[in-house]
C-alpha cells in the first residue's frame, strides 16, 4: 500500500510545486513519515524503503553538495519541506563518497534555560541526522553535537534556530 501512496503524494506534490519557482525540486516524504513533532516528541517512523529512498534523493539532489544549514521553527524540531529537500542533497553528498563524515550541529535562539535549549539542539541534531540514516546514509558517518543558545549565526532569533552541517576533515 505505501508503495501506491508514496509515489502518488510525490507526484501530488510535484504538481502542486510546479507552479513555484525553485531552483531545486523539494524532496517530500508523507506527512505521517515526520520523526518529530512540535514539542519534540518522537515518533516512531517506518524506514524509508530502497525505492522510496532513490526517489527522494533523485528528487533532492542533482548536483550533489553539502549544504551547509537547516532552519526551524520557534520551539519545534519538524523538519520542513525545505529541510527536508537539504537533507536529501547531504545524503547524496554522502553517498557519493563512502569516506565522507558530517557532523550535525543543533542551534537554538536565546529564548528558554540553558538545559532547555541544549536539549532542542540535540533534537534538531537528531532528527537530521534520523532522516539521514533513513536515506540510507551509514549511521557511523554521521556524528552530533548541541550548542543550544552558545554559538548564535545572527541578530535575528530565526537564523539561529538551525541545524548545521560540517563536514569532517578524514
């Protein structure tokens, strides 16, 4: 049945984002397929199968490079739309090369505790780095760190709410 519906969600969304214009197409799983909600819950989410994941990355990432930033939303470590077409371009940068490391930086503004915004971090770190091994990407590959509130991009509280991703020096 998930085979009948992936491909008629990406094609549904294809069609629907065909009238935007975008560099790159935005790489889509199901709604239900999110590993984490708003207050940071995890759900518990199927694999992406080997074909849904070769669409995904088809659709993610041509020219395959890493990028270097995923944004969210006020308290929530949801990927978006976006994040998600990000992490399909990293996952192919990935697999291009079975040398290549990532680690994934959770970032958070200054809003809440200390402890409070380096848990958000690790979950927006985590949640990356889950949709990461969910594309196929080896988990030993992929390590994370949080900074919380420490390392803030900008002035603005949404250029902070970020997962970076840095590439390993082998």
């Amino acid at each position: 049945m998930l085979r009948t519906i992936f491909p008629s969600t990406l094609l549904l969304a294809l069609l629907v984002t065909s009238g935007c214009k975008k560099d790159k197409a935005a790489a889509t799983l199901p709604v239900d397929d999110q590993i984490a909600d708003s207050s940071g819950g995890d759900r518990t989410a199927a694999p992406v199968t080997k074909d849904e994941s070769e669409d995904v990355l088809a659709a993610g990432a041509s020219d395959a490079s890493l990028t270097s930033v995923v944004f969210f939303e006020f308290d929530s470590s949801s990927l978006s739309e976006d994040g998600r077409a990000a992490l399909a371009a990293n996952a192919e940068w990935l697999l291009q090369d079975p040398t290549r490391k990532l680690t994934i930086e959770g970032h958070t503004d200054e809003a809440g505790t200390t402890e409070y915004n380096l848990a958000l971090g690790e979950r927006r770190a985590r949640v990356a780095q889950d949709y990461l091994l969910r594309l196929g990407v080896d988990p030993e590959r992929i390590a994370i760190l949080t900074y919380g509130e420490e390392r803030p991009a900008g002035e603005q509280d949404s250029e902070n709410r970020r997962a970076m991703f840095v590439a390993d020096r082998n």
